[in-house]
C-alpha cells in the first residue's frame, strides 16, 4: 500500500520541478526552499556510481574535508599512547585512551562520531572490529583516520572531514551542510565532494560513472543533479 504524503511534503513536491535536472547552483538555491522543519535540516547529497564493489579496485572509499564544513558538531576518539596522546589532546580530540577506551566500548560507552588511531594502536582495536565496523567507526588508512599525524587527523575531523564509501549497490549518501548555510557554501561543499568522488574513478569502470545524483534536506522531497555537470568537476 502507497504511504500517503503528508500536506506539508506535498507543497514542498510542487515547489520541484521533477522533469528538470539542476545545476549545483540552481540546486543549492532551491534547496534553501525547501526548509520545513523546526531544526536546522542537513544538507545530503546521493549518488548512484557506476561501480561494482564486489571488485576490490571498484570499492570507492576514501575523506574529504568540505571548505565550509558539515555544520555538525563532531567528538573524536583517538588510540594513542604517550607523546601521541598528548598531540590528540591538544588537537583537541574528546576522547583519548588504549586499553581503557577499548574496555569502555566492549561496555557500550560509545559517544564519538569519528575514531582515529596510530598505526601501532591497530592491534588493539581490532579487539572490537566487530563493534566499530558496523558503526562506520573502525579506523582506516583509507580515509587518513590511522595515522601518525593524529593532530591533522583530529583538526580534519573537526572542521568539517566526511568519510564516504559506497554501498553493495554503489550509492553513496553524505550529509554536505546545514540548510542554514549561504547557498553559495553548500554548493562549494557539493563542488568538493565531487572533486573527490570524480578523482577516485576506478580505471576498471565501465559506462558511466555518475548514473544518478540527488540533493535534498532531512524532511524533503529530492532535486535531480544534471550528472553531467558533475562529471566535468575536475
């Protein structure tokens, strides 16, 4: 049975052209537009890549730090010890540990949105592999959250870093900014992000790479992307 829209989304529906593929610009504008909530909505961003994850060169993955970052207020966990724990903790990070941070995730204590460690911290946190993983919280290379620059790590985090990588079907889905921000800032945050998706394009992908794009705000209808244009973001 259809989900009946509520009016509300409905007026938001006619206030979209569904025919029409927006630019960044037009797009960031309209988007504004569409606020209806009684919080400052997230701006996300979808994409649909024409990859196969199922191939480890097609698994696309990696970070990038949006120049006017997310609007959200990020706690980072870092695993270090010693000198490096000191650089985390003037960095910034919330949360600093080894041992005693690993113990208090296996007890459920797991109040960060970002984990970063030193590359000789890894042993220790695969103990709970199985607790980050699925969160989206497991440090990785990939994404410069194992590094031996926890500082830049730390800085990267709260200034606005995402962390992406595609699902089985090759979406990916990031939160880009607050409805709040200048329409100018969320498209120089889209920009970006795309820049760094466009950058990751395996050689080994075939047909198109961005099949389709959209943008939207946590309680709104979605813009179609003109994905042509996203393609050209060098």
């Amino acid at each position: 049975m259809a989900k009946k829209l509520s009016k509300r989304y409905k007026q938001l529906l006619e206030k979209i052209d569904s025919d029409k593929k927006y630019s960044v610009d037009e797009a960031a504008q309209k988007i504004k537009e569409l606020q209806s909530a009684k919080f400052d909505e997230t701006v996300e961003l979808a994409l649909r890549l024409g990859v196969d994850p199922r191939h480890a060169d097609q698994m696309i993955r990696g970070s990038v730090v949006l120049p006017h970052g997310t609007g959200k207020k990020v706690r980072v966990a870092v695993f270090a010890k010693g000198v490096k724990a000191d650089e985390a903790k003037e960095a910034g990070a919330d949360i600093v540990g080894a041992e005693d941070l690993v113990e208090k995730i296996q007890n459920g204590e797991i109040d960060f949105d970002i984990a970063i460690a030193t590359p000789d911290m890894m042993g220790l946190v695969g103990k709970i592999g199985r607790i980050l993983g699925p969160k989206g919280l497991m440090p990785n290379p990939k994404t410069g959250t194992v590094t031996m620059d926890v500082a830049k790590a730390v800085q990267n985090a709260k200034s606005g870093q995402v962390n992406f990588r595609v699902d089985k079907k090759g979406n990916i889905h990031v939160g880009i900014g607050k409805a709040s921000f200048p329409a100018e800032h969320i498209a120089e945050n889209l920009r970006e992000f795309v820049r760094t998706i466009n950058k990751l394009k395996p050689a080994s992908a075939k047909g198109r790479y961005i099949r389709h794009a959209a943008l939207s705000l946590t309680m709104s209808p979605s813009l179609e992307l003109d994905t042509n244009e996203l393609m050209d973001l060098k």
